[in-house]
C-alpha cells in the first residue's frame, strides 16, 4: 500500500488526478472552505450519506450558495487496499476576502494509513490556552488553532490535546469530539458550546444513552472515563492525569470497530 496522498480537483463533473488547488483560491489565502474526513476502509467509504449531509449543512451557511458546489455522491475512484480517510473540502473559490462565493471549488485528499499501527488507548492533556470556535463550531479549514494545540500536546508528550473556551467549559480535543463518564452516567459537551456535531459523535448519541453536560474543563476529578471520537480513530480512550481507560469507553471501541465503520 502506498503511503503518498492522492489528490483530485472536481471539474466537468469529474475528478481530475493529481490535480491541485490554485494559490488564488481562498481556501490557500485566507482558509475559506469547509471540510469532511471520511474513513476509506478496502476502498469505501464509510458512512458517506452523513459525512455529505454535513458537508452540504456547512457549506449552505458559510459558503453560500456553494452548497450545490459539493461531489454529490460522486467520489474520486479509490483503490480496493485503499485504507485511511478521505478528505471531501468545498471552498470560498476565488475573489477578494468579501466577495461573494460565486466561483466554488471541490477538492478532495486521500490520506493512507495503516489500521494497525492505531492503538487500543492514547494519552491527552488539557491545552492550557482557551480557545473560540468559529461559526459555531463548524467544520472550516482554517486548522491553525487546533494543530498548534495538538502540536503542543505531544510535544510534551502526549497523543491529543483537550480543548476548553473562556468560561473554562471542556468542549473536544484537538480533532476529534469527546465523551466522559461521571457516577455510570455517558455524558459529552453540548452542541450550544459551539462543539462540532462529528459523524461518530451522533452515532454514538444515537445508539446509547448519552446526555449533554457543560464541564469545567479544570475540574476533571469527578470524571472516571474519558474518550474521544472521530473517523479516523473511531473511539480512542484516554490517559489523562488520574483518569484512566475504563469498561465504557473500551466497550464502544469494540463496538466500533466490530460494525467496521472506521478505517
């Protein structure tokens, strides 16, 4: 399997191989664009229906009237050993900063990854500068904030950083939402923190009994699981200081990856 990301540019109604976004696009000047991470598993793609859905939502608010602009159905071709995640972006197009989208482009990066390597826990610490979502935490591509929180993380050591906001509330982790358990109850940041409603995120609150709950993000000592969700790591329990894996979130795990819904 190779481990070079693929590239594709939607034009004509096609994808066109190799091909890459020009420097005048506002997704390279200013990270105008909104995106989605699909887990590629053997070559399909993994819970496409919602990862489009969500997609077409963001890009009507942020990029209209780009919402039309998105693949539809229609993905680059991948290949039968093809595993990792697909990145679907649908960007501002050209124009100066406050333009009108008028000219949207599609464009799509596979990334490969090797199942394996992915590990059954991880470690994560609490970012130590608050942060302030964008657009009510809608998936945009201006990543900056969280890969310098992600970076710091495992600079020190870490897997994942954790994120809160300036009232202290844990919302997520750098890329991914987050679930924790206080007194058996399965509990995750709510939507009105301005927390992403990730795929594996509403799967889960789907299929479980999961309630929303603001928590200080320092005072984690009631918390006795803590785990992320996103589609490339399914669900990930965490190390973090006292907190430890437990039977909930490794539970889900196996759950996860046993419905083979993540790469």
């Amino acid at each position: 399997m190779s481990t070079a990301p693929r590239a594709w540019l939607r034009e004509n109604g096609g994808w066109t191989p190799g091909a890459a976004l020009p420097v005048t696009d506002r997704a390279v000047r200013y990270g105008m664009a909104v995106f989605e991470t699909i887990g590629i598993r053997s070559g399909q793609p993994l819970l496409l229906e919602e990862h489009l859905a969500l997609l077409g939502e963001n890009a009507a608010t942020l990029l209209p009237p780009a919402g039309h602009a998105g693949p539809g159905g229609a993905l680059p071709p991948l290949e039968p050993n093809d595993n990792g995640v697909l990145r679907l972006y649908i960007t501002a197009g050209d124009g100066a900063p406050t333009a009108p989208v008028s000219s949207p482009r599609a464009f799509a990066l596979f990334e490969p990854h090797d199942p394996a390597a992915i590990p059954d826990e991880q470690t994560a610490c609490l970012h130590p500068e608050p942060v302030s979502p964008f657009a009510h935490g809608r998936k945009t591509a201006n990543y900056w904030m969280n890969c310098a929180a992600q970076s710091a993380a495992q600079a020190a050591g870490f897997d994942h950083a954790l994120l809160a906001d300036h009232h202290g509330h844990l919302l997520s982790a750098a890329f991914g939402n987050v679930f924790f358990v206080i007194n058996g109850e399965l509990l995750t940041p709510p939507l009105s923190l301005a927390v992403r409603a990730g795929v594996i995120r509403t799967r889960v609150m789907r299929s479980h009994a999961v309630h929303e709950r603001e928590l200080p993000a320092a005072r984690l000592d009631g918390v006795t699981e803590l785990f992320l969700t996103n589609s490339r790591l399914g669900v990930m329990p965490l190390h973090c200081g006292t907190i430890v894996p437990g039977p909930v979130g490794r539970s889900l795990r196996e759950e996860i990856l046993r419905e083979k819904i993540v790469p």
